[in-house]
C-alpha cells in the first residue's frame, strides 16, 4: 500500500523493557509517549527500534538508533532531536557479557600489559546448531592477538592471558580493543560484541569484572536518514532518596508563603522559584511542586498562591493563563493527578464508541475522499454536500453526548478540583470587577478545563489511558475535529 504500521521497542542492553503502541497506516507515525524507566547503574546503552506491524508472518524493522551511556550522560538537559535511523543486521545484534581482568603496570621498563580474557556468557547463537564457535580477538598499540577457539558453546572459558607491551611516556588515548567473533570453517567470521579502554583512565593494578558487549561502531554510524529519522528525547537521571525528614527544611521554606501568608510575597522560596524557572524547566518544577503540595495537603492554596501573583502581572484579561506559566503548568498537572479518574468516566463511553463505528468524518472540502461515502451510503459515491451533512450530523452526535456527560458530571468531579475553580473564579472576579469582563471567569476555568484537560484527552485518548492503542487515521481525524 506504500505505507507502514510502525511501533517501537526500547531495549536497554539488549533486553526489551518497553514497547509503544502501533501507529496504522502512516510513514510519519506520531507517538508522544513518554516512558519512565528505572535503569541499573551499570547499564551501557539504550536502544529503540522500529518496526512495522503485519498481521500475517513475522514484523518487518525498519531501522534502529542505539545511544551509548557516555552520550546520554554527556547531555545535562538531555538527548533531543532528530536521529537518522540506523539499518539493522541480524548478524551484527549482539548480546552477552565478557569477564576479564586488566593489569596496567605504573612504571618499568618494558611496561607490559596483561589482557586476562576468562570466559564470556550469554553470547548471541550464529550457527545453524543455535551456538557459536567463539575466539577473543584483542588489539593495543598497533598489535593484534588471539584466543583459541571455543566450540560449539555460547559460554566459552578461555583462561588466556594475552600480554602488550607498551610504549614509554603517557598512555594518553591508546585504546585496548577485546571483540569476541564466531569462527567458521567457511566464509567470514559472525561478529559477536566488543568493549573498549581507554588506558589512561585504568588504575594501576588490577581491573577486573564483567562487561557488556557492545555492537560494533560500523552498525551504529549515520546512514544519511535514508530509511528515515527518529525524534528521540531522552534524559538520563540519577536520584539520591533521603530518609523523610531530611526533607523538612526544603518543604517548610516552600510552604511558609501559603501557611504564613503576612509575610512579604516577593522574597518568599515559591516566588524565587517562579522567577528563576525557565520555559524548559517549568514542567518539571510544576510536576514535583503539585507532588509536594498534594502531599501535605496544600496543593488548593498552593494554585491559589500561583494564580493569584499571575493575575496581579496580567493587565489584559484576553491574555490571561495563555502561557505556559508556573501557574498554567502547575494547574495542569493538579487536573492530571486529581482528575484522570473523572476524565475517564466522562470521555472513555464516547472515544470508545468514536473507535469501534470507524465512520468517515470530514468537514474539509480539500480533504475530503468521495469515493469514502461507500461507508455511508449503498449508491456509490457521495456529493460534498452530501459528506459535509453526514459527517455534521455525526460529530453533533458524538458533540452532543459529550457535552451531556460533562454537564451531567458535576457531582463526580473531584471535590479538591471544584474548590481550585471555585476559589480561581473568586481571583478572576476580584481583580476585572467590572461588567464588561464578566465572561472572564468563565474564560479562565474553560481554559483550563476543556483547553488543557478535555480537549488534549479526546485528541490523543492513549496518552490519556483512555486507550491502549493510537487511532487509525480515520478515527483519528474524526478525534481532532470533535477536539475542535
């Protein structure tokens, strides 16, 4: 058909630890799924690979990007962008880890590196048998040494010491290079995995251990986006959690200007923390904020607190909570935390139902297929007319019956919500007392309660849990024009 079903599979070290859902039909499938994954300290690299779904035979992949810890790391705010997809040979995948000791002497003449290759484990199978015939192929300073060979094994012993002598002054940027291959009789050898040192970061004496075998770098270079590109963003954190009360400090600076409101507003930690927060950061500090207050149960005065200083700074009602302000961000995660339970009793009857009719929807006179009205009507073709009515008809319906829902849900709205919008109503009365602003208070909870709550959940249900997987396109455009 000339287009793909493509979902992605996360792999940290080679094992699957996520997968997203399948987007249908599209070669330029959106996602805009977030995955949160506890790593263990030692890993190595994270890689996504994309693949496209058949219903029939095995699933075809389209390509991978592979990203190395060191690369992660070497990000403070985090890997983001577009990164060309990488071809995947079957015969390159590797697995498995190799135990080694290391001895790099500090001084002597000559200085001689002793390479301690023990065994290997986990080693991908590269025969027909389902094991391989692996060999330690080790190279230092332009030289080049080998094990023997391990039959028909994918967890050899080796036992060999395989020594380098080294030139004389700093060891700067040489590299020790151990890759493991599987020999054949016939034909080249199967790669199996390699790591790397840099000797000027060894210790003197002993390194030992286990270590991941990484791919080689010829399968992860950049192939010119000729299979296409991934937007990646991906942020490698690393948290120390204290016992609770070496918190207390921290939570009683944040809450003073909410439990000591006398005080001056300006000088207090939250309206620092406002100043100094920057576009990008804004989500994150909102996020962990609503988490802290929800937790000593301030976070109602906390959106008043917020709401408040962003209503003082705002002279034109029209503008008001547009941005994406602390007050903004924190009032949607508020809604996020406290209500998806509320959300999905009011929308999931009508996105379910949206999915399983599958009707044609179009209001766009460009966009619209004739030839689709098949679904609507037994005579062939429709007229745009004829479209434009029908699929009026179907989104007042689906309109109508949301609508319904969220009127008739007042009293299954969360309490602590309603009384955020109670007391943000109050705010927005006292600061555009005057009649011609009276629509305003309205304005300011529809923006937050439809325009950053409902609306995003009818347009994107998965990233909501309302489903399990993303629209096709059809009921896709169907989700953004009732979205509208």
């Amino acid at each position: 058909s000339g287009s793909s079903d493509p979902y992605c599979v996360v792999k940290v070290d080679n094992e699957v630890v996520a997968r997203t859902a399948t987007v249908w039909r599209s070669l330029n499938p959106f996602w805009g799924e977030e995955i949160t994954l506890l790593l263990p300290r030692g890993f190595h690299s994270l890689s996504i690979y994309v693949l496209d779904e058949d219903t029939i035979g095995q699933d075809d992949v389209i390509g991978k990007v592979s990203l190395s810890r060191q690369q992660i790391s070497a990000e403070p705010r985090g890997v983001d962008g577009w990164l060309s997809l990488a071809p995947v040979n079957p015969a390159q995948e590797v697995q498995g880890e190799i135990h080694l000791e290391l001895r790099v002497p500090e001084r002597g003449h000559p200085r001689v590196l002793r390479c301690h290759l023990i065994e290997a484990r986990d080693l991908a199978p590269r025969d027909a048998s389902g094991t391989s015939d692996p060999f330690g192929r080790v190279s230092c300073c332009g030289h080049t040494l080998e094990t023997a060979v391990m039959k028909k094994t994918r967890f050899p012993h080796w036992d060999e010491v395989l020594e380098f002598e080294l030139p004389e002054g700093e060891l700067g940027e040489a590299v020790l290079s151990v890759e493991l291959w599987d020999w054949d009789i016939v034909g080249k050898n199967d790669f199996l995995g390699r790591v790397e040192f840099f000797l000027g970061s060894l210790c003197p004496g002993p390194t030992r251990g286990w270590f991941q075998l990484l791919p080689s770098p010829s399968t992860t270079e950049d192939h010119g986006g000729q299979l296409g590109a991934l937007r990646l963003a991906v942020r490698l954190l690393e948290d120390t959690v204290l016992p609770p009360h070496h918190y207390q400090p921290l939570i009683q600076l944040l809450t003073e200007p909410i439990l000591c409101p006398a005080q001056s507003p300006e000088g207090t930690a939250l309206a620092v923390l406002e100043e100094v927060t920057s576009g990008e950061s804004r989500q994150d500090v909102a996020t962990k904020l609503v988490t802290i207050f929800l937790g000593q149960g301030l976070a109602v005065p906390l959106l008043d607190y917020l709401t408040t200083r962003e209503l003082a700074r705002t002279t034109d009602p029209n503008t008001l909570f547009r941005s994406n302000s602390l007050a903004s961000k924190s009032m949607e995660q508020f809604m996020k935390v406290v209500g998806l339970p509320y959300l999905h009793e009011v929308l999931k009857p009508v996105v379910n139902r949206i999915f399983e009719e599958r009707k044609y929807v179009e209001l766009d006179p460009g966009k619209m297929e004739l030839s689709r009205g098949r679904r609507i009507s037994f005579k062939g073709s429709l007229s745009e007319a004829q479209v434009r009515d029908s699929s009026l008809e179907l989104l007042k319906g689906y309109l109508g019956d949301t609508v319904d829902a969220i009127v008739g849900s007042v009293d299954k709205c969360p309490l602590a919500m309603r009384v955020a919008f109670k007391q943000l109503r109050r705010r927005v009365e006292e600061r555009f007392p005057s009649a011609q602003h009276e629509e305003v208070r309205y304005f300011s909870i529809s923006g937050f309660l439809f325009l950053r709550f409902l609306a995003p959940a009818v347009l994107t249900p998965k990233l909501f849990g309302l489903r399990e997987q993303h629209a096709q396109p059809c009921t896709g455009r169907t989700l953004l024009l009732l979205a509208k």
